[in-house]
C-alpha cells in the first residue's frame, strides 16, 4: 500500500522560508517519478514541480521557479520541497504525489 505522509507546513510571513518533507513506503520509491502538488481554499489541485526517479530531472511551475526545489533522497525516502521567498498566493495545502496517490497533506500560510 502505498503511503505518503507530508510534513513541515506551518505559518510564515511573506518573504520566509518552509521546507517540506514526504516520508514515503510500500512501494519502491526509487522507481517512481514525484511531485509536489497543491489547493489553495477554494481552488482545485495545481501541479508545482515534480522530479524524476533518479533526481536529476526536475520541473516547476511558473508560479514557484527560482524560489522552490524539490529534491529526493532515495536511500531515505524522502521528497522534500525547499520553499524561499514565500508569498500569499502560495497558501496551500500541499501533497506529495506519486501518480494521483497523495498523503494528507501538509497547510502551508503565507501570511502577515
């Protein structure tokens, strides 16, 4: 069963700084493509980057390139998404993804 739990999320002002953190098990992780995705209140789920099995390979949204980065770690498990100079509009919840399958997700407020 695949199992994806997101952490990290939290309340940071305009300007900061999130890392975020997908713990994933129950399938071979180092196979798999990932992806970050997000919904914001109101709106429906919006591709930010994902990156290849490997790591090397990666792609962003308009929205978030040059400020985010995802990364993999896959004698670990881990997705991670480093988020710099945050800002309102990227107040999310945010879900790792393999394929459709997501964890619960993480909220992310960019706020004052």
């Amino acid at each position: 069963e695949v199992q994806l739990v997101e952490s990290g999320g939290g309340l940071v002002q305009p300007g900061g700084s999130l890392r975020l953190s997908c713990a994933a098990s129950g399938f071979p992780f180092a196979r798999y493509g990932m992806s970050w995705v997000r919904q914001a209140p109101g709106k429906g789920l919006e591709f930010v980057a994902n990156i290849d099995y490997v790591g090397t390979i990666t792609q962003y949204a308009d929205s978030v390139k040059g400020r985010f980065t995802i990364s993999r770690d896959n004698a670990k498990n881990t997705l991670t998404l480093q988020m710099n100079s945050l800002k309102v509009e990227d107040t999310a919840v945010y879900y790792c993804d393999r394929g459709g399958a997501r964890g619960q997700g993480t909220q992310v407020i960019v706020s004052s």
